[in-house]
C-alpha cells in the first residue's frame, strides 16, 4: 500500500480563501485511480484552512474567546474541502469516506493523542478509502490546535505500514533554495537528516502548520529500512501516475 499526502498547494489555490483546483485535483485523484495501486490518501486544509487559521492563530492554542468563531469556520471550512477530496476520488472510482482528525483523537499540548483509530482502520478494512485531512483539533492544553496534513501523515503511517510514502506538492522536488524566487537553485534528489541544514525553509504563502522543514523532518520520521519516503511535484500531468507505477521521475527521495 502507498500512502499519499496531496499538499494544500496542489488541490487549492494557498492564496486565495477557498479556492478548490477542482481540475487539478480530479486529474491526480485520475492519476492514482489508473495506477491501480491500493493507495490511502491524506489531503492539506489549503486555503481552507490556513488564511483563518493564520489571521486568527488558531495554531496557537485559545488565546481570547475571538477565536472560538473563527476556530469553528476553519473546521467548517476543512471538512468542506474533505468532501470535495472525497467526492473527486468517488467520482474517479476510488470508495472513498471524509474522517475528519477530531473525530478520532485529541491533541496534548500541541501533539496527537491517537487514541481512538478503530473507525479508520475498518474503513479500509471494507475497501472503503479513509480520506483524513489537516483540521482544527481539541488540545486538552491548549483548548484546540491544528492538526496539519502532515501529522496525519505520520498517524497513518504507523497505524497501515505503507511499502512507500508519497508527499505531492507545486514543486519538483527539495531544493537549495526557494526555486519560486531563487534562480540558483537547486534540487536535492536525495536527502537525510544530515542534509537538512542545507536547505532553505522559505515560503511563498503563510504556512501555519510548520513550512518546509517540518515537512522533511516528518517525511524522515517516516523513513525506515524498508520504505522510503517520496517528494513529488504534482502540478505536472502524468508525474504522480509514472512514480506509483515504478518509474523513474524527477523528485526528492528522503531516506534514513
């Protein structure tokens, strides 16, 4: 089994609030139904989460009452773009069912608490795709916090075992430098946790759920003996459905 992270930067425009790449989104959601590989997809909030959630520092944990409307859109607005992630997949082929974070655990102090992973695991038990996704989460510290994408990465990762893990983002791969407004830059086809201080963790959008450095440190953490972890750009038609057929395609290998 693969397990796939579509980033917020590929099905929505990061810019703009709620912005859904319907188009781009059908066409990876195509792209892994035609590799015929079993796959369980974990999909970024995107512009559905982060600009309410960075205008209002839900990150941050409850901080003044303010926040408790915005907490509540920003979970509105994510489980919305669940469905859409989860109805594309539908519409391409793949059974697949929104599991919202929150339904499942709660987080301490700013970490998953993973208790309570039994609904999941049956989903895919029965064939159906469990489609999790970055959230507004309940903090037993905090109030509530967010979940990113790639913490539920991780999750999934320990409770299915993927043989491979695939992150899918707007760029080819990791790089020396930002390759938006970085000429010079240059791409990593490989890295590990020794190469880590190399790399540049700029961004173009705010991010707040972590950036570019968490996303490496998480994909390491996922690395072992026997699986490898993948950066791939998505933007490019076709490349996502080459690399989950085995070939060879231009990305970032992390590896321990």
């Amino acid at each position: 089994m693969i397990l796939i992270k579509l980033g917020g930067s590929v099905i929505t425009d990061k810019s703009q609030y709620k912005k859904f790449d319907r188009e781009q989104a059908s066409r990876l959601c195509r792209e892994i139904a035609e590799s015929g590989k079993p796959t369980i997809v974990v999909h970024g909030a995107g512009s559905f989460g982060h600009v309410l959630a960075k205008k209002y520092s839900i990150q941050n944990g409850l901080e003044d009452r303010e926040q408790i409307p915005a907490a509540a859109q920003v979970h509105h607005d994510a489980m919305e773009l669940g469905m859409l992630m989860t109805q594309t997949l539908i519409d391409n082929g793949i059974p697949a069912a929104s599991v919202a974070p929150g339904s499942c655990f709660v987080m301490e102090d700013g970490r998953i608490v993973p208790d309570n992973l039994e609904a999941i695991k049956a989903l895919q038990d029965v064939g159906i795709m469990p489609v999790t996704f970055g959230d507004v989460v309940m903090d037993r510290t905090r109030g509530f916090g967010i979940v990113s994408g790639d913490q539920m990465m991780e999750v999934m990762a320990d409770l299915y075992k993927p043989e491979r893990v695939v992150f899918v983002s707007d760029i080819d791969g990791l790089y020396t430098a930002n390759p938006k407004t970085d000429p010079d830059a240059e791409l990593i086809p490989e890295f590990d946790a020794g190469t880590l201080d190399d790399i540049s963790s700029e961004s173009d959008v705010d991010d707040v759920t972590g950036g570019v450095r968490n996303k490496m440190e998480a994909m390491l953490r996922m690395c072992d003996e026997g699986r490898d972890c993948v950066l791939v750009n998505g933007t490019v038609p076709g490349r996502l459905l080459a690399l989950l057929k085995g070939e060879d395609v231009t990305c970032t290998v992390a590896r321990m």
